[in-house]
C-alpha cells in the first residue's frame, strides 16, 4: 500500500473516504495513527470491525487539529 505524503488538518482531503490521521493517545502521551471517514463536509470517527471492515462512527471531535494522509492507488 502506498500511502500520500502528510497534509495538515487545515486542508481539506479531496475526495470521500477513509484516511490515517494523526493524534496524541492522552493517557500515554505519545503519538498514535487512527482512522477516520472524510465525508466531504465532515470528518467522522472509524472503527475496524473484527473481520476487518471499517465501521464509521459519529462527527469526530477533531475537525481540523490532526494530519492526514491517503492511500495512493
């Protein structure tokens, strides 16, 4: 899989879909990657379900803080 350079939050993504954003787990205070849903207006929360699927969750809570990145095709 070949993934896009990295955006700033600041940036809106193109096209709909799934993206790698980046974070801080606040527990550890330490980076972490999740995932999320871009649905052209909004970025949406994304679950991995256990056979693999992602699952879109509600409105994130980070709109536009963290940095992402697509996947090339």
């Amino acid at each position: 899989m070949k993934l896009t350079p990295w955006f700033p939050g600041t940036v809106k993504p193109v096209r709909v879909g799934v993206y790698e954003r980046t974070g801080q787990n606040p527990p550890f205070n330490n980076p972490s990657f999740r995932f999320a849903y871009w649905d052209g207006e909004l970025w949406k929360g994304v679950w991995a379900s256990p056979k693999g699927e992602f699952v879109v969750g509600g409105v994130a809570n980070h709109q536009h803080s963290l940095d992402w990145r697509g996947v090339e095709k």
